[in-house]
C-alpha cells in the first residue's frame, strides 16, 4: 500500500508542476484531430452525467462541457491546485455544467450507480492499482453505462523500451497496456468491450542523459518502431493509442 501511495505522491508532484508550465505540457499532450475524433466516437445524451477520470488541465471535461450543455460533467484528478485552477477558469467563462473534484488516487469519493459515462485520456498508464481503479469505475458507472479509455500502447516487438523510457522522468508512469490487455482487465472487472479505434501521438520530452541510455540497451528494432527523433534539448516519440469503449452490463 505504501508502494501506491508513494507512486500517487509522485505522480501529483510532477504533474502539478507540469501544469504550472503549460505551453511544453500543451505541446505534449493536446491534439485537436484526436479530440474530434474522441467526441465524434462517443454516444453522448443529454441528462447525461460524465466522469472524466484523471481529468488533469480538463482538456476533455470542458470539450465536452462546452459541445452538450444539458449534460453533467465532473472532472476528478489528484492534482488539488490544477483542479482550482480549472474551476476558475470555468467560472470565468460561465461553465455551468462543470465541476472538479480531487481525490486520493485510490477511492472515488461518490456513490454507487451514479454516472453513465466514465472517460479517461492519456491517464491510466499512471495509475498504480489498476485492478482497484477499474472496480472504481465499475462501482460509479450505473448499470448499462459506458466506460472510455484513450492510452498510449507499446509497439507490438516492445520488450519494456518505452515504459523504461516514459519512467526517466518520474512522473508516475507504470505501464502501458496492449489492446489485448485492456479487453483482459476490463472484462475480469465485469465490462463488455463494444468498439474500438487506433490513433497515434507524437510529443516531445526534455532530453537526459538517462533517455541515451535506455536506448542504449534495446534493440535498434525496437527503438525505430517510435520514430524517435532529437531536436535540440528535446527527445520526440511516436506512440499508438487505443481508444476503446466499454459497457457495465445489465447483468452485472
């Protein structure tokens, strides 16, 4: 348990201050085409209440918040100043149908049976137990509600190149899960997978002498397979993403 609580305390450290710096942040991880692809991908209705787990700078909750006003959005995340700064902003900006809630990492501070949409991006692979999360959101999903994940994936002929290389910075980074893997957890958690669709990020990272020797340690294979590029003091990396939607079943 300390293990996970230490991940979640790193995770929160570096990605508070990564907020703080939010043009190298935005650079990473905001992409306009995936976006649209994302809210085009989903079956939104009005009434509905969403989670947005793992919600960060609320690039998700506020497109989604802004695109279908009659529905409820709450954006949960660990990173207590970052969330203050996205209420404010939808304060500013007359955002109604929007809230943010922080959280230890761990358990989710609602009730049984109370959302009909969970969405996670570009989060899970930083959270430490996620066997305990995936039963979170089972729990806060009302029976026939749906459960989107958007993560980064390792290539196919990855040994553990690029969770070794994503863990340099100490973010919190634990793993990247296959497509396969998703469908396993998912459905050992009682979802349904119901469809799916591929896209790719491109990001850069701030060089380190450690990046030099992580590759120095896999195959060229491997490390071609990410078109990694240095441009300046900057390392740039190609992944694949999985977007994949799943359902809690009546049954369950």
């Amino acid at each position: 348990m300390k293990d996970i609580e230490d991940s979640i305390i790193a995770t929160k450290q570096e990605f508070e201050a990564r907020f703080a710096e939010a043009d190298f942040y935005n650079r990473q991880m905001q992409d306009e085409a995936h976006l649209k692809s994302i809210m085009d991908f989903l079956s939104v209705s009005p009434g509905m209440n969403i989670l947005d787990l793992g919600t960060g700078s609320g690039y998700l909750s506020f497109a989604l918040a802004k695109k279908y006003s009659t529905v409820s959005i709450v954006g949960l995340d660990i990173v207590e100043k970052t969330l203050k700064n996205n209420q404010s902003r939808a304060d500013e900006e007359n955002i109604r149908n929007i809230c943010f809630v922080n959280y230890n990492g761990i358990d989710f501070p609602f009730e049984n049976n109370v959302f009909d949409l969970v969405v996670s991006r570009y989060a899970l692979h930083h959270f430490p137990d996620i066997k305990k999360s995936l039963s979170e959101v089972f729990r806060v999903l009302k029976n026939g509600g749906l459960f989107f994940i958007s993560d980064a994936a390792p290539n196919e002929n990855d040994s553990g190149f690029i969770d070794e290389y994503m863990q340099v910075n100490q973010d919190g980074h634990i793993k990247f899960y296959t497509y396969e893997e998703w469908i396993q957890l998912c459905e050992k958690s009682g979802f349904q997978f119901l469809k799916s669709f591929y896209s790719s990020i491109r990001y850069p990272r701030k060089m380190a002498d450690a990046f030099r020797n992580i590759m120095s340690k896999y195959d060229k294979k491997i490390i071609d397979g990410y078109d990694l590029q240095i441009i300046e003091d900057e390392i740039y990396v190609t992944e694949q993403v999985n977007n994949m939607l799943f359902c809690k079943s009546d049954k369950s």
